[in-house]
C-alpha cells in the first residue's frame, strides 16, 4: 500500500468516524423517547450533516441553500409527516415547521420523559444532530486541530443529558462508548500521513540520499495506528472501572432545567371544577357531556365514576390543585407502586363538550393514545391543551387496586409527600371538636374514616342551598340553624376532606361524573350535566387514593330557600356615596362656560375657538388624572379584603365604559361568566380569577394575604388592558375619557340608559305575597355584607 492510497484511505474513513462519533452522541437522546422511531430521523440528520460536510466543495455556491433546504425536507418528513396532504407539505405544515423551529426546545422542557418521537418533540434534537454532524465535519477539513474536531458531539452529549436528566438510569456504558469513539477521532487525526516534510526533509531531498520518505511515512503512521487502538480500549475500560469504584452519587439528583423553567401551559388558577358542580345540577334539560367505553381487566372491579380533577390544596375557603401540567407521550410517568392485586382500566372517550379543560381519567392514568394532552404527575390529572374540547376523543390506560379483605385494615399513607395533604390553615376549633366526637368510637384509622362517612351520610340532601365550601360552609351545612343543616356533594366532599385531615389522614377532593348502570349500553356510558359529583378520596398504603361516598342523594331535605342570591354575597363598601345633588369634582371643567369670559375678551373667532378646545381638553385630561388618582387610592387605602373588592370595582367601571356595566345584582362569579360577549372573550380567564379572589376575600375567615392584593390589581391590570385590545379604538378613547365612573352611581345609570342601546337582561320581579305589584329590587349603591351571622 502506496503513502497516497494511504491518505485517501485515511481522509476516506475520517468522516464516517466522525459521523459515527456524532450518532453516538445524539443516541444519548434515547430515554427522552417512548419507542426507537427517533432513531431513524436522527440517524438520516447525522448522515445528512457528514455528506454534505464532503461535498462542500463539490457543491459550491450552492452549498449554503442545500445546507438549508436539505434539513428543512428532513424535519418535515422525519418530523411533521402526520400534517402533509397526500405526501405533499401544506400551510398546516408549515406552521407546524415554524412553531417546532423556533419553541421545540420549549415543548422539550415541559415534556416529562418518555415522550413520543414525532413533531415539536423531535425537531429540536434532529437539527441539533445534523448541526453537530456539520460542524464536526467542516472543522475537520478546514483545520489541523485534534481538539476541535470533539467540540461539536461533546455539547451534542451534553444537551442530550439535560433534555434526559428525569431518567435516573446509569449511563456508564454509554458514555464508555462515546469516550472510545472521542479516543478513535484523536488518533486516526494525529496520525494521519501529512504531506510536504518528515523530520525535516523533502521528499526531493531525501530521494536523493536513498530514503524512502514515503515508506518511512506510511510504516509510522501504520505502527502508531496498530499501537493505539489497543490503547484506546485500554484507557476506556480503566476509565469506566476506575468510575465504577469512585463513590459518585447515582442519577437521582442530576440537573434538570425544566426546574428552572417556566412552563408555558398552565390552566387559569380561577377554573376550580368543585364550583361548577351546582351549576350542572340544576342545568335543565340535562346537556350530553361525553361516552366513555370503560372496560377493566377484573369484572368484579367497580366501574362507577371518573375523575376530572384531584383538588389537594385547601386555604379555609377554596379547594384548588397544584396544575403542575407537563407535556407527555403516550405513557404517562409512573407514580408509586400498588401493592397487591392490580386491576388495568381502559377508558374510550369522545367528549361532546366539558366545562373545563380537564379531560376523565379513572385510577391511576399510566398511558393515553391522543394529542394534544398535558398531565400533572402529582394528583393524575389530565387536560387538554386545545382551546376547545369538542369532538376531542382519546383512550386512557390506568391502574387501581382491587378491594379486597385488607381494605378493612389498610393504613393511611404517612409519607414525606403526603404532609401537604394533611395540611388544614386557621383550621377552627368546632372542626376538631365535631371530628373528634364522631370518631371517639371506632379504634383504627379505617373504621374512623367509615365512622366520618356514616355521619355525613346521615345529613340532609338539597341542591337548592347556598354553594361554597369553605370552613364557614361545612359548619353551615353540620351543626348551622336546622333550617340551613342541608347540602350536596360540594359541602359533604368537602368536609369528609376536612374532618380526615383533621384527624392527619392524608385527604383530598375529587371532582368528576357517575357513571350510571340505566345510561350504559354495555361498556358504552353516556354521561350529562347531572351525572357530576364530588366525592373525598384518601391515600391508603398500598393502595392509592381510595375514594368515599359521604353524599347520601337519597335522604333528601328542604331547607329554606336563601333570602338572597345562593351566590357568595359581597362586602359593604365604605366609601362614601355622594348625595343626590352633589358637584361632580370634574364638572367645572365640563361646563361650557368654562371659558366664556376669556372668549369675550378676544376679538376673534379664532382664539375663542383655541381657549375653548384647550378647555376641552383640559377637561379630558383632568378626567384621565382623576380616574388614575381614583385608581391609586382605592389600591392602597382600606383592608387587604377592601383593596380586593376595589380591584374589582375598578375592572366594572372598565367593563361599563366599555358596554358591558355589571348589573348591581350579580355577584362576581356571575359577571364574570355571562358579561364577556364573543367580542369580549378574551377578558373571561382574568374576569373569573378576579371573581373567585374577590369572593375568597369576602368569605374566608380570615383576612387575605397582602399577595393577594398585587395579584386581583394585576388581573384587573390585565382586563383593563385585554379590553382595550377588543373593542374599537373610538371605544376605546370613549372609554377611556368618559366621566360616568366618576359620578355617582344613580347620574350615571341615568346617563346610560339615554344611550339607544340594548337593554341589559334583568333579573325576573318577584311579587309580594299579597299583592299584584311586582317588587323588583333597586339597584345598591354598595356592596353589602350578607347579616346572617356564622363562623365564616
């Protein structure tokens, strides 16, 4: 073999190293992956990259748009086949490449391995591959440098480990191989024949004094090669071995950046399922929901209800839950193990349409077939990402364990994780109390949590009852005046929660649906409106989250019907109201006298015209710095709970300049859920958090945190601004200059009700007892606080 062969050989088989290097590295992308279809689509990326680093020179100017075009066919065929039509790329597809490009790096952060390889998942990794691949490649023909040449695959690596860090298995033998491959590039680079000089002569030179220059050359480089590769192998194993004896820690505690990042799906903090259970009820007819085909691999197993939501934080007025959502693939990660016999439910589902986001799951979900689906790993929740549900469908796989004998004797769970669970704020002294005396009977865990639901099951049950449950609504509903001792699933949920936590049994409430054996047609449900209910659930050792039935439908009572609204009723305001004939502070500005006497003393038209437009638009800055003024007083001034419902007063005078005035007879959580119009919709997510913050701080029996002021300002900030991106901008400038919320509240309903509008919807009268004359109720000038006295 001639010197020249040699070095076609040598430049020949250097790519390919370094391609396989470069493969090496990106397979460390494995364990973000549910299957092995990433593995062609990175493979094809990396090749694409070592071929087009060869052929750079072949290709010339034409190397750059190739560059581009070439990888961009890839992702869309590698990536984004599912939205082509008929194989050919589409406006879908495009999109689709657009969003992957520029937030796949995002959609990996918030994805909790394993994941499926397909779309926004994988395009991230495929152009990080062929970059590395590129790179690895033109540094080699464009520099002598050893070093450079592992730049590329060791950030390749290392990305990889980061996107991969919730997978604790050990990667050892990986990073053996990666290490063999690095120690192949080094020495086939540092050994490759060079041209030119050895030693210091030419070849001309050495020709002449009888030395085989070009057999000098190639029997070094031979024997270099022939020495290393046995040194490779050994450097690799001592270096796995010597790791193998260090005491490093193990996987568990890698970095992992989705911890530091902020993830872009979340479900609006105000959207508390349990609050919707009542409005369901009483819809009439019944509206379809959705079908769920429910199968599990034990007849015997119970398939009554699924679940939408795992409530598990409690702050004395509202159950809420963490919507720690993460994206994932098909399977789901694991929680912790059940013991004993495991029962695997299937679920088919194809939603007509849901309240809310959260999608039915049942036990504990371990894989789903469907898009666009995001899951929190802490309570089992599932949701959808879509902003409509409707026509949704997908198959859900989870595991439950079997009631059996050792029910009777199970454990709560008393683990690190489940001390939120146990946690109950400003918890009163009637809660322990009351839970102290029904469980004084019965000795173990088990049978006190029975003796809870049997006392519940012993109370009245209406739906016609004020909603809520809050401290003070339980105590309403367990020991209120016997006319009020009523409630549905909402209170009862609620206080078996609160009376398990109080004894420190891990607790929390589950909204969802019955599944009722008249509405089944084999495994086929249909499920509505009134099949919803709210049920407590507790974590028992070895077997998950149990659930209870405290809701007894069939002891029925009739409480008396709520003097008011069943709706949270609203504080007393203290500002104080103008009198019926009071200055508006602005209206001096507003006459139009107001620059009379200066246009008397001017001789012209001209300058009466000029003093009276800057009058008027004195006058209209005079009502921007008032509203601003308004505005900063009602925020720092008065009680946390009085700055909360300034908040709200704020974002009603900016729904009525805009339109839409908040009739005084609704309650937040009303407005909020029939004022915002289709043109309006945006405002809705802000509006209902504000609305839920707002009756929190009425309701609770305590007053809000300070943190809870900054944030119903910045939701009424947020509406403010959302509704000035809605409406037209002669609206808008209306709005913003109109004197209405500046004047007391009966001048300005008189000035509304001039406008030629639509009327707003009101109220239905009600008529006295005794008489034909409908009694209909006039409008407050302030919220006022219900006088009905309770713990609350």
């Amino acid at each position: 073999m001639n010197s020249g062969l040699l070095r076609r050989l040598a430049a020949a088989l250097e790519p390919v190293l370094l391609g396989l290097t470069t493969l090496v590295a990106a397979a460390a992308f494995g364990p973000l992956y549910d299957d092995l279809r990433w593995l062609p689509v990175i493979g094809a990326a990396v090749l694409l990259g070592t071929a087009l680093g060869v052929a750079r020179r072949r290709l010339g100017p034409l190397t750059l748009p190739v560059a581009v075009l070439a990888p961009l066919v890839l992702v869309v065929y590698g990536c984004y086949w599912h939205t082509t039509s008929n194989g050919l790329p589409g406006l879908a597809t495009l999109r689709a490449l657009g969003t992957g490009l520029t937030s796949g790096w995002a959609r990996t952060l918030t994805a909790a391995p394993p994941v499926d390889p397909v779309g926004d998942l994988l395009v991230t990794q495929t152009v990080l591959a062929y970059l590395a691949a590129l790179a690895t490649v033109l540094l080699a023909g464009r520099s002598e440098r050893i070093s450079g040449l592992l730049v590329p695959p060791v950030l390749l690596y290392v990305a990889a480990l980061l996107v991969t860090a919730p997978d604790a298995a050990p990667r050892l033998l990986h990073a053996g191989l990666l290490l063999v491959a690095l120690l192949l590039v080094v020495l086939l680079r540092g050994n490759r024949s060079a041209g030119g000089t050895w030693g210091g002569m030419s070849e001309p030179d050495a020709g002449a004094v009888g030395i085989d220059l070009a057999g000098q050359r190639r029997r070094s480089a031979v024997g270099r090669i022939a020495f290393g590769l046995p040194a490779v192998a050994a450097v690799a194993a001592l270096a796995l071995l010597a790791t193998n004896l260090q005491p490093l820690v193990d996987g568990t505690g890698r970095f992992d950046p989705r911890a530091h990042y902020e993830r872009p799906f979340r479900t609006a903090p105000a959207l508390s399922p349990l609050v919707r259970v009542k409005p369901q009820l009483e819809t009439a007819p019944a509206t379809a929901l959705f079908t769920v085909r429910a199968t599990a691999s034990d007849p015997a197993y119970p398939l009554d209800r699924v679940r939408v939501a795992a409530l598990d934080a409690f702050d004395g007025a509202l159950w809420t839950q963490s919507r720690d959502f993460v994206i994932t693939g098909s399977r789901l990660p694991a929680g912790p193990a059940l013991q004993g016999s495991v029962v695997t439910v299937d679920l088919d589902v194809e939603v007509s349409r849901l309240p809310d986001p959260f999608l039915p799951v049942a036990g504990r979900p371990v894989r789903v077939v469907g898009a666009d689906t995001a899951f929190d790993p802490a309570n089992g929740t599932l949701v959808s990402t879509r902003t409509a549900v409707a026509g949704y469908r997908y198959r859900l796989t989870a595991e439950a364990r079997k009631p059996d004998a050792s029910l009777g004797t199970a454990q709560p769970s008393q683990t690190t994780a489940d001390l939120p669970y146990t946690q109950l704020p400003n918890a009163p002294g009637w809660l322990q109390s009351l839970t102290n005396e029904v469980t004084a009977q019965y000795p173990t865990p088990m049978t006190q949590l029975l003796g809870i639901e049997k006392y519940l099951r012993a109370q009245g049950y209406a739906v016609n009852v004020r909603p809520g449950h809050s401290y003070g609504a339980v105590y309403r509903t367990l020991l209120g005046p016997p006319e009020e001792r009523a409630g549905f699933a909402e209170q009862y949920a609620s206080a078996f929660a609160l009376m398990a936590r109080a004894k420190g049994y891990p607790a929390r409430v589950a909204v969802g649906y019955l599944l009722r054996p008249e509405k089944r047609d084999g495994d086929l449900f249909r499920v509505d409106t009134g099949d919803v209910h709210a049920w407590p659930e507790v974590h028992l050792a070895g077997f998950g989250w149990v659930p209870f039935e405290p809701t007894n439908t069939k002891n029925p009572a009739t409480p008396a019907t709520p003097r008011e609204s069943s709706a949270p009723i609203l504080p007393e305001d203290d500002t104080p109201v103008p009198a019926e004939g009071a200055t508006n502070e602005g209206g001096a500005a507003n006459t139009p006298g107001a620059g009379g006497g200066a246009g008397k003393a001017l001789r012209t038209a001209g300058w009466s015209a000029l003093i009276l437009l800057a009058a008027v638009i004195a006058a209209l800055a005079l009502i921007v710095l008032a509203k601003l003024a308004r505005r900063r007083y009602r925020r720092s001034h008065g009680s946390t709970a009085d700055r909360i419902v300034a908040a709200w007063r704020d974002t009603a005078d900016r729904l009525g300049e805009c339109g839409r005035p908040v009739p005084p007879w609704m309650t937040p959580v009303e407005a909020a859920a029939t004022l915002p119009t289709a043109r309006l919709a945006p405002t809705g997510p802000a509006l209902t958090e504000l609305a839920l913050i707002v009756t929190g701080a009425v309701c609770a029996p305590s007053p809000p945190p300070t943190e809870a002021v900054g944030r119903a300002w910045h939701l009424a900030g947020t509406a403010s601004r959302t509704l000035g991106r809605a409406v037209p901008l002669h609206r808008w400038v209306a709005a913003l200059l109109s004197p209405l919320p500046l004047l007391p509240p009966r001048w300005a309903a008189a000035l509304r009700s001039l406008r030629p509008r639509r009327p707003a919807p009101a109220p239905a009268p009600a008529r006295t007892p005794g008489g034909d004359k409908p009694v209909v109720p006039s409008p407050p000038t302030a919220l006022v606080r219900s006088a009905t006295p309770g713990p609350d």
